[in-house]
C-alpha cells in the first residue's frame, strides 16, 4: 500500500478530511485487519484507528 497523507485516525477524520483524502481512505479500508472497539470503522493497519482491535483474535460465530 502507498504512504497515505492521512494524519488523523480515520475515527477522528471531519467531512472535509474525507472529501479530500477519499482515495487514501478507500486503499486503507480495503482489505481490512483491525476494527475500531469505540466506532466500528476498519482499517489494514492498527495506526488509522484509535481503538484498534485485530479482526482475527475476534470471537465470530
């Protein structure tokens, strides 16, 4: 994946961070590993998130 520009966690992005960083945001979000325990949101990589947990160690059904 490229270095995105992205500065703020994805749960800490405003309207105006999403406009212009969107084709960043959908590369972060497209084969995500961690989701976020507060907000819900998902990423490849635990940096983007604020409370990131891995997918994986997750009890599914």
């Amino acid at each position: 994946m490229k270095n995105t520009k992205i500065k703020k966690t994805l749960c800490r992005l405003d309207k105006h961070d999403i406009e212009e960083n969107i084709d960043d945001i959908a590369s972060i979000v497209a084969e995500p590993k961690y989701l976020c325990r507060k907000c819900a949101r998902v990423a490849t990589k635990k940096k983007y998130l604020c409370s990131p947990i891995k997918i994986k160690s997750l009890r599914l059904p």
